[in-house]
C-alpha cells in the first residue's frame, strides 16, 4: 500500500473549537482572505485567533469581523490587528450566505483558518444555529456515551 505524503504546504494557523459546541452547524464553505503581506507573514508562524470572531454580509460583500492576526514585528508597513477583512466568495455562494443569515437565528461562524496545498490562506465558515443549553447537554451526554461505548468495545477484545 502507497503511503500518500504529507503536504508541505497544509497548514491550520487557527481553529474555533468552542463553535461546535456553542452551535449546530449545518453547512460550511471554504472562503479567501483579502489580507495585507504582513498579516501573511504573521499567519506564517501562527499568530492568530478567531475564536470570538464572526462572519457578516454587508452591501454585498462578505467581510470577516473580530479576527484576531498578531502585528508582524519585522514588518515596515504594519497592520491593525483586529480590522475588518474582506472574504473572497462567488456571487452565487455571497447570495445563498445572504438568504440563510436572513432565517431566524442563523450566523456564520468561522471554524478553521488554515494555508492550502497551494500556500493561500483559506477560512472555513460554517452556517450555524445557536444551541440552547440544553442541546448542548445532549450533545456532551452523546460524546460521553460514545467515549464509554468505545472504552467497553477495547476492553472486551
């Protein structure tokens, strides 16, 4: 069997864990960031985070809000840490990211920020619902359940 080589290139800068627990997500779309050379460079060694961040459509472009992406201190022409960045969409996907945000209690939730096999910097956004409390409860019961159901598998082998 051929081993498939690791991809030099792949790399996850920044991954909103707490967004599966705090939401049900029901769709999610890889999406390009508009970002300024020292915002890369920063990404490059892994300064950021999107943990409190969102996503939002406004006059027809989807921008990224809240993402956090350290200064770059080498940098001659800084950035501002915390701005506004644009994401890059087709119309298509912008217009149906419009239409789900426009249902009761729908948002877009960035889940993972990552450089792809080619090196560009991708976001995943995913089209959430809020839970509830106790959906969340039910969702840490079925996890629990499922880490007690494979410890019994193992230990019966």
């Amino acid at each position: 069997m051929i081993q498939k080589k690791s991809d030099p290139n792949y790399k996850v800068i920044a991954e909103n864990r707490r967004a599966r627990f705090d939401y049900a997500i029901a769709d999610d779309l890889e999406c390009g960031i508009q970002l300024m050379g020292s915002e890369v460079k920063s990404l490059r060694i892994g300064q950021s985070n999107i943990a409190e961040s969102y996503a939002t459509v406004d006059n027809g472009e989807l921008w990224l809000v809240n993402a956090y992406i350290a200064p770059y201190e080498q940098a001659m022409f800084g950035h501002e840490d915390r701005r506004r960045r644009k994401l890059l969409v087709s119309r298509k996907e912008l217009s149906r990211l419009w239409s789900e945000t426009q249902r009761k209690g729908m948002t877009l939730v960035p889940l993972v920020m990552y450089f792809n096999h080619r090196g560009m910097a991708k976001i995943k956004i995913g089209i959430a619902k809020g839970k509830q409390a106790h959906d969340k409860r039910e969702s840490e019961a079925k996890r629990d359940w499922g880490r007690q159901k494979q410890r019994l598998l193992k230990d019966n082998r």
